[in-house]
C-alpha cells in the first residue's frame, strides 16, 4: 500500500497536469498530432519508446499490490504503457496513424476526460486518503 502511495503521489499530479495543459491549449496538441508523422523518424520518437518500456517494466515488476482500485489502476497503466511502448518500438507509422485518426475523431477530449478523473483519483489516494490510512508514528 506504501509503494502504491508514493507511485500516485507521482503520477496522479502529472496526469492532472496533462489534462489541464489540454484544455489550456487544444490547438496546441491537434497541430502535435498532426505533425507526428514528420516525427516518427526522428531519434526522440525513437528513444522515447525505450524509455517507456524500461519505466512501465519497472512499475510491474516493483509494484506487486492489487489491494486497492489505485493500485489496480496503476498496474492497468503499466501493462498498458508495455503494450503501447512495444507498439511504438515495432510498428511506429502504424501507431501514429492510429493516433491522428483518433484526434481527427476527437479523442482529444476522452484523453482530458481519463487524465482528469485518473489523475485527481490518484492525487486524492496519495496525498489524502492513504496518509488517513496510516496511524502516525
């Protein structure tokens, strides 16, 4: 459960952070999803997929606990950032096509929807409902 903690304290704020810089500045993320084609070639796009794998692994291999709908969330984003990396490590065009036919369906929105809610969850299990929890030492 403390493992669980720390990881949401981490990753609840950024996924909050993302769906607030989406609504900020949408048109910012549809020309981003637009360019991605020029950018599968580069060795950024390249590197990122690794240092994804190599984090999510981590995140499975380190964080055992399914004792809470936090822990099952972030157990769920680790396989799914193993899968989404190894997509992106095998079949780069194939994932960015993918991705601007989402944003062109306006799956933008979804995506502020699920960081939104993801992130306050887990922002809220980290920094209130898990230090509630745990009898101070």
């Amino acid at each position: 459960m403390r493992t669980t903690s720390v990881i949401a304290r981490i990753i609840g704020p950024v996924l909050l952070l993302r769906g607030l810089s989406i609504l900020v500045d949408v048109e910012h993320f549809r020309r981003v999803l637009a360019g991605l084609d020029r950018e599968v070639s580069t060795i950024a796009f390249s590197a990122f997929p690794i240092a994804l794998l190599m984090a999510c692994l981590a995140l499975v291999v380190l964080h055992a606990d399914v004792s809470s709908l936090a822990a099952l969330i972030i157990r769920v984003m680790a396989w799914g950032g193993i899968v989404k990396a190894s997509a992106l490590i095998l079949f780069p065009h194939v994932v960015v096509a993918k991705a601007a036919a989402l944003g062109d369906a306006g799956f933008l929105t979804v995506v502020v929807g699920v960081c939104l809610a993801v992130g306050g969850y887990l922002t809220w299990f980290g920094y209130v409902s898990a230090r509630a929890a745990t009898p101070p030492s």
